[in-house]
C-alpha cells in the first residue's frame, strides 16, 4: 500500500529533475485517493518555499476547500526539512511516509524530531524507509550529474 502511493511521489521527484530542480515529490492521500501532487519548483519560480511537500498540501487544502488536512497522510522521496514539518505540523496531516533521510536538513528524526515532538499541538505519526533505495538513488544522481557538470 505505502510504495503505491510512494511510487507516486517519485514520478513527481522524476518531473522536477526532468526540469532541473532538486528532484523530491510529494503526494497527499486521503481514503486511498490523491488530492495533492508536488515536486520542487524552487529554482524555476525563485520561491523558496515552493519544496513539494507544500505543494502537495496547498493543493490538498484547495481540493478540500480548508486547511485542516486531519484525515490525509503525505508520501515524500525524501525526509521533511524544518519549513515543510512545519507545515505538516500546521495542516494537521495525520501521518507522513518518506523513503529517504536527509542527514543535512531532515526534521523527521535525522536532526531533530519535529512531527512527533509531544510539546506541539499536534503529532504526525512518521513512517520512514519506503522505497528507500530508489528515493536516494534519484538524488545521488541529479548530484552526480550537478558536480560533473561543474568540473
């Protein structure tokens, strides 16, 4: 079940590094449907907020028509970073599943713990490790192929 919805997130992790963009997709799940698809757009919009993860959620809420996503769980190639837990934290997404850990920036358990830190209001359950080797190899290569190119 989790690696249908994980292999979603990686066609979306797939379109960002078609466009040049660090390549993390996201997806929101509610009842077993997608209401939210996203991939990073941060370069092509110079937006630094636009990661998939919040992309994902604005358009969750826009197909739910309100923010309060308590029923929905997030799939993401990759660990959240401070500003999208935060977002998961403020949408109230019930349960967040990411492939990959992100030892530099990762707010999931690699640095801190955020979505399941008892002193916030609210908790998402995390689930990690789904799909873990493909949602690393996407990255290695699109850096890979970044260093090369600067050699």
């Amino acid at each position: 079940m989790y690696s249908d919805f994980m292999r979603e997130a990686l066609a979306e992790a797939q379109k960002a590094f078609q466009l040049d963009e660090v390549p993390i997709g996201a997806v929101v799940v509610k009842n077993g449907t997608i209401i939210g698809r996203g991939h990073n757009l941060r370069e092509r919009m110079k937006d630094p907020t636009l990661h998939a993860e919040i992309i994902a959620i604005r358009q969750a809420a826009a197909a739910l028509g309100g923010w309060r996503l308590t029923d929905c769980d997030l799939y993401v190639t990759v660990e959240p970073c401070p500003m999208c837990a935060g977002a998961i934290l403020q949408a109230r997404i019930r349960r967040v599943v990411f492939g990959a850990r992100d030892p530099k920036a990762g707010c999931a358990g690699s640095l801190y713990n955020l979505l399941e830190d008892p002193r916030f209001n609210h908790r998402a359950e995390v689930t990690e490790g789904i799909m873990k080797e493909p949602c690393s190899l996407i990255i290695r290569e699109y850096f890979r192929l970044k260093r090369n190119k600067l050699v």
